[in-house]
C-alpha cells in the first residue's frame, strides 16, 4: 500500500541513502569516523554560531580537532526515539531520561554552552 505524502526507497534506507551518500563523501575526500561520539563543541565568541573545535570520544579516547574558517560543521542532535516512551489511550507516557542516549547528552552539553554564553 501507498500512503499518499510518504516517500519510501526502492531499498531499505542504508542501501538507498547512507551507502551511496558515504561512496561520495569518501571520493571527495572527506574523512569518514565511524564509531565515535561527539561530545562537545567549542564556539568561537561573539553573536554568530562559529564552531571552533569538536570534541568526541573513540575507542575510550577522547580526542579534538581544531575546525578552520573555511570547514562547516552540521549536528543532528537528540532522536526522536532515545529514551521514548509508550503511554496509552488513557495514560500519557512517562518522561524517562535516566538512560541518556548519547545524542540528549551532547544536546544538554550544548544547552549549557548555549546558556553560558548568552
């Protein structure tokens, strides 16, 4: 069945989409790092949103990199479905944050930066 307004890939999504967008970021020449967390971002000061640094964790290591005027930075932060919980038609879900996906944390993380330097 078609449902009119919802657009599917001929394959499963990491087929049809993650596969091929990460052949073409590789051949041109962008550092692919799976298998890491990112933890933080470092902002440059002033009144636009100028990442400076990211910081992640790997292999139990933290680690860094100084980012150039030239390079972009795009997050996708927190999930639609970490740490989600089911309600009912006559009780609503309970929230429930004592797991803390990876995703919310580096969102609070940036929530706190946000509001230091406001």
């Amino acid at each position: 069945m078609v449902v009119p307004g919802i657009y599917r890939t001929k394959f499963n999504q990491y087929d049809s989409i993650v596969r091929p967008l990460l052949a073409w970021l590789d051949a041109q020449g962008v550092t692919i790092q799976l298998g890491t967390t990112v933890t933080d971002l470092a902002f440059a000061a002033g009144s636009e949103v100028t990442v400076q640094a990211l910081h992640w964790t790997r292999n139990g290591a933290t680690e860094q990199i100084a980012l150039g005027p030239d390079e972009f930075v795009f997050v996708t932060d927190g999930s639609m479905t970490a740490d989600s919980t089911l309600g009912s038609t006559t009780t609503p879900p309970t929230l429930h944050t004592t797991r803390s996906a990876d995703a919310w944390k580096l969102w609070r993380t940036l929530a706190a930066t946000s509001c230091r330097r406001s």
